[in-house]
C-alpha cells in the first residue's frame, strides 16, 4: 500500500452496498472500515478487503485461515457474475468518466420526473454507470456500445429493461415513479 485512502461516508456507504452484493452468498453480519481496508464477518468465514483503486473500485480480497490472512484474489466490486470476462465498451480516461458522470446527472435532474427528486451519486467503471439512490435498490446499467445505444438495466441483479439510454432512463423512472412515490414521497 503506497498511499492511504481516506473514504467519506458516502464512498462507505456505496463500498458497503457493493460488498454485499458481491458476497452476498456469504451471510456478512459485519463490516469494519479501517482507511482503504475493510473487514467483514460472516458466521464461517473472515474476510479482508484491501481498496487499491477507489475511482475502479477494484480491490484484493483475503481470506482468513487460521491464523493468516491470503490473498484469494484480485476484484472489482462493480463486476458481477453476468459480465466478468466481457471486455468494458466504453474505455474511458479519468476525464472521460467526470464528464459523463456530469451528462447522467444533468440529464437525470432534466429529463425526469421521479429520480430527480431523490439525492444519488454516480460511479462509472468498464462498461457500468452504478446510480446510488442510498436505497435497499441497486441499480446499474450495463453499457454495450460507446454511443449509449445498447444498455441493459439491472435492478439488483436482475434485468428489467434493455434499449438506448433513453428507453433505460425513462424505464428507470417508471419504476421509481411505481415503487417509491405511489403512497408516499421520500
């Protein structure tokens, strides 16, 4: 570890929704931050987390065996089941990712008439845009091509829509619209 990595509680928040998701097989009943690694427990196993790339989200995940930590594997927390040997469609440099973290917030807060009304934070890795609502939902929309014509929602791993941008937008929105503002408004 070359440089410490200090998370605020919204990245705490969204590394912990993440983790969950990712191991949610494993029963997690508790996790620990400590700077850029986390520990997490489940009844039969010991897990450590050690956060290199924070804007990728990609980490090395230990396991505890008797008394010592080893290295399982390196992952990146954005990737799932469905799609970690395809290869990310968008390609993006770091300013890259600013701007269209920018475009989805802009068009978010223009274009909609339910998710705007909630605070979100947008992170982009490979082929994903990850929109947190700091909801029990998650959402990401898996992007096929570099000009936004073929996405995949995926609401908590299962997928809803497929279409452009748009068609998954204005899907997203309906199911906002259905979910969380029918009997009352959050």
């Amino acid at each position: 570890m070359n440089t410490s990595i200090n998370l605020d509680n919204n990245q705490k928040i969204t590394i912990k929704k993440l983790l969950l998701n990712y191991f949610k097989n494993e029963k997690i009943n508790k996790i620990t931050f400590r700077k850029e690694i986390v520990y997490l427990k489940s009844s039969e196993k010991n897990l450590k987390i050690i956060i290199k790339n924070l804007e990728e989200y990609n980490c090395d995940y230990y396991l505890k065996i008797k008394n010592n930590w080893e290295l399982q594997k390196n992952i990146n927390l954005l990737d799932s089941k469905r799609n970690k040997h395809k290869k990310g469609a968008l390609n993006l440099n770091k300013m890259d990712i600013e701007r269209l973290k920018r475009g989805v917030s802009r068009y978010i807060k223009a274009k909609s008439n339910f998710l705007k009304r909630k605070e979100f934070i947008i992170e982009i890795s490979n082929n994903q845009i990850n929109i947190d609502f700091y909801l029990d939902d998650y959402f990401i929309i898996e992007v096929l091509d570099q000009e936004l014509k073929s996405c995949i929602l995926y609401i908590n791993d299962k997928k809803e829509s497929e279409g452009d941008f748009d068609h998954i937008m204005f899907n997203l929105d309906i199911y906002f619209s259905k979910k969380y503002f029918s009997d009352e408004l959050i």
